[in-house]
C-alpha cells in the first residue's frame, strides 16, 4: 500500500507520519518511510540544490524538472521495490506536490505538469493522500524560515495551499483533508480513522484490510 503526506511547509507532516510509522509497526506491518525530495543518494543531492538558500534563484521550469528527476529516482530506487515486496509506503509528498507547488505556486501550465508527472512515476500514484491543511499565516508562526521555498512570499504559500485544496476537491476517494490546527494526537487520531475506515471500505479484503488497524 502507498500513502502519501501532502500540505504546506510547516504543517507537520513529519511529525504524523512518525507517529503512523511507529503505530503500524507496533503491530508488525513492514513500512518504509521516505521523503521527496531526498529519498534517494541522488535525490539528497538534488534537495541541497532545490533547498539552500545559498544556491539563488532557479527557474521555474529548471526547479519542476529537478522536482520529476528527484521522483524518477525515487519510484525507480524505494516505492516501486518496497510495494513489490508488499510494504507499506509512506511518503512525505508526492506527485501532488509539484502540480501544488510549480503549479499554483509558480503558476507553470498544470496539465503540462501532469503529463510530465506519469513518465517520472511510470503511473504509481498514493491509494491514500493526507492533506494537512493550515493557514500559511499560521504555519509561518511555527519557526522562521530554513529553505529557499519556506522563504517565499505569504501570496506563494496561500496559493500552495489552494492548489492542494482543489487536489482534494478533485479526488476526494483518494484526497483526506485533516485540519492541521488540531492538536498532535487529535490529527493522529484522524488519521488512524482515516485509514481503518479506508481499508475497511474496500471491495475485496486484502492483506492489510482483514487486520484493522483501529
């Protein structure tokens, strides 16, 4: 199975896919928990270019293709071998990442980003997205800024924001909105309904479905 985590810088994706980590593990599942970009030797490499703030101003267009050659890397090297191995993947951002980030944030053509976004991953796409949703003011209150995206503009993280909310509108079987503004362990809590409610509602029990997980 595929999850991805997806929202604004900031929200705290990290810390809920942690603590969904350590939750599935405890009860034997075999997960493996990466990242974009940065999950992969080269995607580390491509991170230091896409986040230093020392490395200056990129194109719009040189900074997706960076994006798709980090994902390309990253479905070929650890989604596609450990879903082979029937694990549990769980990514912090995905695919729905560019079409947010270039494609309301930097405002490139989004039809043109998700026809680049199939070849970089060869048709993977998450079973289960959690969008942690925020409002850029209040993630901006959450720590100074460390990256060059952290340090965009409030208008570039508000239109971020609403490139991942329309994602939702669109794909709402895939696309699970959860308020961000709720406390560490009530944002776990949903997550953890989220996600039994998902398996459960499957047509066909599978593997993870005839364990649930709540």
């Amino acid at each position: 199975m595929f999850i991805s985590f997806e929202g604004i810088d900031k929200v705290g994706k990290s810390t809920q896919i942690s603590l969904l980590v350590d939750y599935l593990e405890k009860r034997s599942y075999q997960v493996v928990q990466t990242c974009e970009p940065g999950g992969t030797r080269l995607g580390k490499e491509i991170e230091i270019i896409l986040l230093e703030s020392s490395v200056g101003q990129i194109s719009d267009t040189a900074e997706l293709f960076l994006y798709l050659a980090d994902r390309s890397e990253h479905v070929k090297k650890v989604i596609k071998p450990a879903l082979n191995k029937d694990k549990i993947v769980i990514s912090d951002r995905f695919a729905d990442a560019s079409i947010a980030y270039q494609g309301y944030g930097r405002r490139l053509n989004i039809h043109w980003i998700e026809k680049l976004n199939k070849r970089a991953t060869q048709g993977i796409s998450p079973e289960l997205t959690f969008l942690l949703d925020i409002d850029p003011e209040l993630a901006k209150k959450r720590g100074k800024e460390k990256d060059r995206i952290e340090n965009e503009e409030i208008a570039f993280h508000q239109r971020v924001r609403q490139g991942y909310l329309e994602i939702a509108h669109l794909y709402p079987n895939r696309v699970k909105t959860v308020n961000g503004q709720e406390s560490i362990e009530d944002i776990h809590l949903a997550i953890r309904r989220i996600l039994s409610e998902y398996l459960q509602a499957l047509s066909e029990p599978s593997h993870y479905g005839q364990h649930p997980l709540v």
